[in-house]
C-alpha cells in the first residue's frame, strides 16, 4: 500500500518503506541533518478498519479534555457560519476580521488542550520507554512546537 510522502520542516521529502512506521528520529551524518525511521515516538495504535488516513490514534485521551475539545469546535463551527453569513451579508470588512480573530484563538485554544494532552500521555511515555523512542519524541515535539509557532 503506498503511503503518503513524508516531508522535513524545509520540505525535503523522507523516504518512508511501507513496513516503516511514521515517527522520525534525527542526526547529524555528514553535515547534514539525516532522518531515521523508527517506531512512533508516542506509540500510537492502529485500529483496523480506521478512517485515518495513517490509521494513528492517541494511546490515552482525558475524557474531559475530549468533552471542551468537542464544545469549543462545535463553538467554533457555529462561528465560522456566521462568517459565511456576514461575507454573504456584505458586513463591514473589520466586523469580520475580528470574528475571524476570534476563531484563530478558538483554535488555539483547542491546540493548546491537543497539546497538553500530548505531553502528559504520548510524550510522557514514549520518552520513559527507550532513548531511541525518547529522542523521535524530541524531534516530533520541536516540529509541533514549529508548525504551531506559525
């Protein structure tokens, strides 16, 4: 089954085989920055029949955690419609500019839960389970932090 192609933070494609799982551990090999492919760094499971698109879930998700995540996107889903309306409406452009900022920080808000519940769990235990685990979890962790400092 192919997969989906993999990239770094500088877009550079990671050779992915198909037994290989999805976490990458990096090092420094020639100058250059080379990544390994080793077991995920949070020990996610794989369900069979899941509609994942990498078939990755969570190992451990705190229930309430879940139930504000749930809230705050249906919260957030109600505000992007009113979006769509206020742009079908013609509403004054910083009107809705500010309901955009609104949801942005709606969004980081539930990133920011994501993001607790990450560590606790996944971070937690993968890097209790092995340097090799420890350090793909160190990698991932800076990647996150990269993409969401955006």
């Amino acid at each position: 089954m192919p997969r989906t192609p993999r990239t770094t933070v500088s877009g550079e494609p990671i050779p992915v085989s198909a037994e290989a799982e999805t976490a990458v551990s990096s090092t420094v090999s020639g100058g250059h920055r080379a990544l390994h492919i080793v077991g995920c760094g949070c020990g996610t499971r794989k369900d069979e029949g899941d509609a994942m698109p990498d078939g990755r879930k969570a190992i451990a998700v705190d229930s309430d955690a879940k139930q504000r995540n749930q809230k705050r996107l249906r919260r957030i889903e109600g505000q992007v419609r009113g979006l769509q309306k206020m742009v079908d409406e013609d509403r004054y452009c910083a009107d809705i500019l500010t309901q955009i900022a609104s949801v942005h920080e709606a969004l980081r808000a539930v990133g920011r839960e994501l993001m607790r519940n990450h560590l606790k769990h996944c971070a937690t235990a993968a890097i209790q389970r092995s340097p090799d685990e420890a350090e793909a979890m160190y990698d991932e962790l800076v990647e996150m932090m990269y993409r969401n400092s955006r």
